[in-house]
C-alpha cells in the first residue's frame, strides 16, 4: 500500500484527480470504478472542471459503480444513480451506454450481479477503482464479516452504515436494509485502487485498515493483499496511524517518476 497524507481534502482531491485524467489521457478506453457518498465529491468537481477547462475528454470511458440500494427507484434523490448523475455524468462527456450501476430494481437479484460481473470483464477489467471507507472498515458496502472472496451480490447495511448514511434519506429508518455491492474479490481484481478518507471520524477506520491485520472484520484491510493500492487521505483521517511519519517520508523522497 502507499499511504499519501495531505493537508485536507481539497489537496487530497486535486492530485486523485490529476492522477485519473493521465490515465484517461494515456490510455484509450479507461474503464473506471466510482464511488459515491460524501468523500469522492470534490473529486469528481475537480474533474468536471478538468472536463470544462482543460478538455478531459471521457468520451471512451467506461464506467462501474461500485454499489446500489435495492428496491429503490433509480430516481430517487438519493440513489446512486442520481448521485452520479448529478455530481459527475451528467456534467462530463461520458456515453451513456458506457456507464454501469447495479441495478437495484432487478428482478432476479443474483442473475444481475452475474451480469454485472460479466459486463465488468467484457470491459477488460477496472483499470482505477476509488474507494470511499465507512466508519465501520467497510468498502463498496461489504460491511465487517463479508467473505475476503465476495463477488458482486445482495448485501445487508449495519445499523451504523443506516446511521452514517441517514441524512439522504431523512432518518436512519428510511434507508433501505439492503444493497447490491461489488465484492471484495471483485475490487480485489482492479488494476489499482485509489482508497479516499477524510475528516476524523475516518481516522480508526483507516487505521485499522492500513495497519491492522487482514481480517473480514475490517474488510478494507484486504487491501493490503493489493498489488496497488493507494490510501490518499487528509491530515484528520492520518491521525491514528501509527507510521504516519514514515508515510510522509517515503511520499516527500520519491523520485518525480514514481509520485502519483
Ligand atoms: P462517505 O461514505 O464518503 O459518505 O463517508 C464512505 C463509504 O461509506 O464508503
């Protein structure tokens, strides 16, 4: 793993975003996995102002989201499909044949997940993954206790990721008990990952993941079994680490080749 710690969230975004639009500009059909939630947004600002300013092009991206609620309509405020919709597709070029959302209305849940892995291979594979991280170590929304080997499938929330996640929905009784999530295998498979955490409450989390141990209980820590992983996070979210100076060390001493 390498760990980049910057001052806060707005540094931390800019760079993720540089480093995204040279792999859109270096290779010609991208296929990116996005998040959604609070931690990737000035993110995707920062790339729809690279769209709108310096022409990042997305016209041969691919796109999969990681995660869904099940049983909510697409056009929910506050399902991921709108949120991607308005936070990122709808201001960049992309197709939108080339976007991917599990589907949270599918009829046969467990046929749509084969598919979703299917279509994810017919893509050639994810090439850069972001990944957000929840209070509890989950990622996608593969909560503590889902199997190290997980595909993409029907997942149940946590009380607290109902709690974390309650202020879309208007109450933590109003989020929807279950989801359609991307596997730790199936993340386990993306070229890179590009982990984002920022603010305090994330502090243990990425702790925990980053020097714990490889348990399903913290399931962000199979990331450390990743060939390339990168945690880039802020000050607050680096305040549990306990090799913090050392991260900050390798990251200053990199030669400029290396650096992201
Ligand atoms: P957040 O969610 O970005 O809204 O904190 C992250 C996650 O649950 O993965």
């Amino acid at each position: 793993m390498e760990i980049i710690i910057q001052p806060d969230a707005e540094a931390a975004s800019r760079l993720a975003a540089r480093f995204i639009a040279k792999l859109i500009r270096e290779k010609s059909r991208a296929v990116l996995g996005f998040a959604t939630g609070q931690t990737p947004l000035p993110l995707y600002r920062e790339l729809c102002r690279l769209h709108r300013e310096e022409k990042l092009d997305f016209d041969r991206v691919t796109s999969f989201n990681l995660d869904e609620y099940v049983g909510l309509n697409p056009a929910h405020p506050a399902s991921f499909r709108t949120y991607m919709w308005t936070h990122l597709f709808g201001q960049i070029n992309i197709v939108p044949e080339h976007v991917h959302i599990p589907d949270g209305l599918a009829p046969n849940i467990p046929i749509s997940c084969e598919k979703y892995e299917d279509e994810i291979q017919a893509a050639g594979g994810i090439d850069l993954q972001i990944l957000g991280i929840g209070t509890d170590g989950h990622i996608g929304f593969n909560e503590p206790t889902s199997s190290l080997v997980s595909r993409t499938r029907i997942k149940t929330l946590t009380a607290r990721t109902r709690r974390d996640n309650a202020g879309a929905f208007g109450g933590e009784d109003k989020v929807p008990p279950h989801v359609i999530t991307m596997g730790l295998a199936t993340i386990m498979e993306c070229r890179t990952c590009l982990l984002l955490a920022f603010g305090a409450p994330k502090a243990a989390a990425v702790a925990l993941a980053v020097e714990g141990p490889v348990t399903a209980t913290v399931p962000a820590s199979i990331l450390q079994f990743h060939r390339r992983t990168i945690v880039l996070i802020d000050e607050e979210a680096s305040s549990k680490l306990l090799r913090g100076e050392y991260y900050r060390y390798v990251y200053e001493h990199k030669p400029d080749w290396q650096k992201i």
